[in-house]
C-alpha cells in the first residue's frame, strides 16, 4: 500500500497565512524587534519559506502595508452607498473605518504607526492609502455641499481641507478608541460625526466661524 499524499496547499493560501503571521508581529511588537525566525513559526513554516515566498523583512513588510491599506480602503468603500442622503454616507464611511480599525488592532498599528516611523519607503505607501481616503471624503463632504444648497459657497480648496482633517480626526480617534477599553466603533463614528456634522451644516447654511482680527 503506497504512501497517503498530502494536497499541497496553494501558493497564494501559504502567503496570506504568513502575512497574517507578519501582520500579527509587526503591529505587536513593532518594525524593529519583530524578527523572520518568529513570523515563520507563527505562520507554521520555515523561515527559509518565507524568504522565499517575501524575498526580505522589508519587502514583507511593505506587503503587509500595502494588503492593510487595501482592506481599509475596500471595507470604507463597501459601506458607503451612493443612494443615500449626504449624512448618511457620511456617517457609514466613518462606522466602516472605526468598525475595520477595531476588528483589525494589528493592521491598523501597522499603518497608524510602525509604517510612517521607519523609512520614506513605508511611510510612501500609507500616504497613498490616506490620499485615496481624502479624495472619497473630499468626494462625500462636496455632496453633502451640493445638497445643503443648490449653489453652495465652498470652494475646492476648502473641501479639500476639510476632508484632509476629518481623516486625520478618524486616524486619531482611531488609534484613541483602540486604546481606550470600552470604547466601540460606533461610539467613536458618532463622536466625530457630531462633531464634523454640526461644523459641516454651520458651513453649509452659510453660518462659518469668523477668525478674530489681528
């Protein structure tokens, strides 16, 4: 009687298996003291494999980077429907974002802060993932202008920066709630849309805040 084969597990499941072990270490213990001999005995292979597969602690890394910053964005996007008033969108991109955050600690220490602290490289492939987000919300905050008023009075340049600093509130606040035992995602998407909301309709109804002189 011959020898039972095993089915060799495809190459694309072996990857996912050891960036999720890489994910895991990086987000844990940081870029620096994260080492290739525990990521492979997390994933259940040989440190040999992982090179093979990643070629370097870097390249890994940047893997990780890049197939977090795809999952936030996708998770973002799909929660977001296009049929919805202005605040609704709006309030389901921010849940979505808190909602992934929360599920998935280690990715978002992996983007928030081991990716921008070591080396342009890294931090090269975060901000590409933030300015992806910036430009939907730039996109949902112009929406909600248009509909708050046939002709509103925001131009491009303000939308921009609003939408660059409600990302950077999410981030965060983000980074807060992950932090804070108790805090859930949708306690920190009802935070920040109280408050983006209320400055938001202020703006909108043509009611800004006046700097004072001098």
């Amino acid at each position: 009687m011959g020898a039972v084969k095993t089915k060799r597990m495809p190459r694309a499941v072996r990857e996912q298996q050891m960036l999720d072990a890489a994910v895991r270490i990086f987000g844990r213990r940081g870029y620096m003291a994260a080492s290739m001999d525990e990521i492979a005995e997390v994933a259940g292979v040989s440190k040999p494999l992982v090179y093979l597969y990643l070629h370097s602690k870097d390249d890994l890394f940047v893997a990780c980077i890049r197939r977090e910053a795809r999952a936030l964005t996708d998770s973002i996007r799909a929660g977001v429907r296009s049929e919805e008033p202005a605040d609704r969108q709006l309030w389901d991109g921010l849940l979505a974002f808190f909602t992934h955050t929360a599920r998935h600690p280690d990715g978002w220490s992996v983007l928030h802060l081991q990716a921008r602290i070591h080396g342009e490289t890294f931090a090269a492939e975060v901000s590409a993932m933030r300015d992806e987000i910036v430009v939907f919300v730039t996109q949902l905050i112009a929406v909600a202008a248009r509909e708050a008023h046939r002709d509103p009075d925001l131009g491009e340049g303000e939308v921009a920066g609003l939408a660059v600093a409600l990302v950077g509130a999410a981030e965060s606040l983000a980074a807060w709630a992950n932090a804070t035992p108790g805090v859930t995602a949708r306690q920190a998407a009802a935070t920040l849309m109280n408050f983006a909301w209320a400055g938001l309709g202020d703006l909108m109804e043509g009611r800004p805040w006046a700097a004072p002189a001098g």
